[in-house]
C-alpha cells in the first residue's frame, strides 16, 4: 500500500510539473584512445540510460535527473579478445562490473540552432573511482517527444585510477588519455 501510494504521489508530481520518466531508446558509445603502435577503439554493445526530463512543445526545459550505466563487458575492441582482456583487467572488471553516470545538476540549457547546448556538473565512476566532471553536450528533441544527447569527452586512465594497459611485455603501450564519444536517445 506504501508503495502505491509513493508511485501516485511521484507520478503526480511529475505530472504536475511537466516532467516525464524517459529511458533509452537508441544508443552508440565508443571509446577512442592511441598507443605507441596505432589508434585503437572500443564499442559498447550495452548501455542503460533513464532520467526526468522536462519538454514542453518540443523545447528541452529541464533535466532533472539522467543517469547512465555501462556495463564494463560489454565494451568491444575491434582488434579483438586479448585487447577486450586487457581493457577488462585495466577496468577492473570483475570488482566493479559498471561504469556510471549520473547528472548533478544543470548548470544551463541554452537554445542553440535546432537543438540545445547542454551544461551539467556530473559524477563519472570507472574503475571504482569517482570524479568531479563538467560536460558539454548537445541535445534535440524529437518530434515524437524523445531527446537524444550527444557530445564527446576527454579523461585521463590514471585520473580514475588506471594504469595504461600494456601488451607485448611492455613494448605496445597505450596513451594515457582517452575519449568518449557518445549518442543517447532517450524516450
């Protein structure tokens, strides 16, 4: 009975305030990084995503709450299982089998061309480790009312506590900074 009476009082609220629960719809992660051999890259095969969100007549008003998680396996190398080994091993995998993020707050939503420009103080957790990020991101509301979210952004390995991964005993190693490049969609 306390749980019915918690979900109407929420939904109420959220409805009440033109705020929506959305989930992922459509996504596309990578992670692009360099060694001293060649650049390489990586693909999620798997993200979750859910957040409130208020639009209005197609205008983003607000982000009230968005978090994403990426399961740390689902991250595939297109140079194949001993890179996908090693990134798990770097990663931490089997103690911390997600990669988080989560929206602090929002620190602006500005109306820019056919969308709006995005900037959210943040909490990223790889590897166990949390940080403090700022993030610029590009967002457009469908016609059917989803948003899609898309930006890129830098880190360092060591930043988060990993060391670059190594192969070859030692003589193929990898950069230090990384980027991830990222299309949500939520709906």
């Amino acid at each position: 009975m306390k749980v019915k009476l918690l979900f109407l009082l929420l939904f109420g609220f959220s409805f009440a305030y033109g705020q929506k629960y959305y989930q992922l719809s459509n996504h596309y992660l990578v992670v692009k990084g360099t060694s001293n051999l060649h650049a390489w890259q990586s693909k999620s095969n798997e993200v979750r995503a859910n957040g409130t969100i208020h639009v209005e007549a197609g205008t983003l008003k607000a982000i009230n709450s968005l978090y994403v998680e990426i399961p740390v396996k689902s991250i595939k190398s297109e140079k194949g299982s001993i890179m996908d080994g090693k990134t798990y091993d770097a990663l931490k995998a089997d103690n911390f089998p997600n990669i988080s993020f989560k929206v602090d707050r929002i620190n602006g939503i500005n109306k820019s061309g056919d969308g709006f420009d995005v900037n959210a103080a943040c909490t990223l957790t790889i590897a166990g480790a949390s940080r403090k990020i700022d993030m610029n991101v590009r967002a457009k509301v469908g016609a059917d009312g989803s948003v899609t979210f898309s930006g890129s952004k830098k880190l360092l390995m060591t930043d988060y506590n990993i060391k670059p991964p190594t192969a070859l005993m030692g003589t193929l190693t990898t950069g230090n900074e990384v980027e991830i490049a990222f299309q949500v969609t939520l709906k």
